[in-house]
C-alpha cells in the first residue's frame, strides 16, 4: 500500500499532494468551520476577554502606581522642605540660647567683679584704718618711749 502511494504522489502534478475533490470537502469545511465557531466562543473569546481584564487592571495598576508615586515624591519633597526648616528653626533657637548664655555670663562675671572691688575696696580702707592705727600707736609709743629715754638721760633737776 505505501508502494501505491507513492506511485500516486509521483504522478500527482503537485509536488507530492493528492487532493481529491468530491462531496467530503464540503463536510470537512462545515466541521472546521463549527469547529472554529465553537472555539471562538468557548475558547478565544473568554482568553482574549481575561487578557483585556488583566491588561485593564495591570494598567490601572500601574497608574494608580503612577499617581502614588508622585505623590509619594511630592511628600518627600515636603517632608525634606520641614526638616531643613526645622534644623533652621532649631539653629536659630540653639544660636539665641548660646547668645541669652553669654550675656547671663558677662552679667555674672561683671556682678562678682563689682562684689570683689566693693570688698577690695572695703578691706584695702579697713587695711588703711589699721595701718592709721599702728602709725598713731607706733608715734604714740615713739614718744612713750623717747620721753623715757630722755628722762633716763637727761635727769629731771627738780
């Protein structure tokens, strides 16, 4: 048999095709065109209809995707604006501190520097005093003692 096919094939004017063209064409061609009806329809079309669903959700996806992603950076953006203003804010407290803290510190300094020169002033006049003192006890001895020396010296002729 595969000898008489071949021999058929051979005589074929197509290169190895032997059609026969009789009344079972036309049903092949209905049974594939039902076929292809029903496989549009139960097949191709709910693929092409999921493909549709998904690439409409994918893209919504990837829009709302989008739009979070600007606001996202538009966020940021602020987040990074109120830092910087914070860390200024901040700088400008720490710098007003530092600057209240000095001059606490030049008002206390300037205060303990009065207090000494007012007790400076107070022990060098209490120092004077003393000093007054011992110069009118040291005359006063002076003369004490110079009249002593005198009437021991110089006998009193009475």
């Amino acid at each position: 048999m595969i000898v008489e096919t071949t021999s058929a094939m051979a005589a074929s004017p197509i290169l190895g095709v032997y059609i026969d063209v009789d009344g079972t064409i036309l049903v092949q061609m209905g049974a594939f065109l039902i076929a292809l009806f029903m496989l549009h329809f139960l097949l191709y079309r709910p693929y092409l209809k999921t493909l549709d669903l998904r690439e409409e959700n994918v893209g919504g996806s990837e829009e709302q995707a989008g739009e979070m992603g600007a606001q996202a950076d538009v966020l940021e953006k602020k987040y990074e604006k109120n830092i910087r203003q914070a860390r200024r804010d901040a700088q400008e407290v720490r710098e007003s501190l530092r600057q209240q803290g000095l001059a606490e510190q030049r008002e206390i300094h300037d205060e303990v520097r009065e207090e000494i020169e007012a007790k400076l002033a107070e022990e060098r006049a209490t120092i004077d005093e003393h000093v007054q003192k011992a110069r009118e006890d040291i005359e006063q001895r002076a003369e004490t003692l110079a009249e002593a020396m005198v009437d021991r010296l110089i006998p009193e002729q009475s």
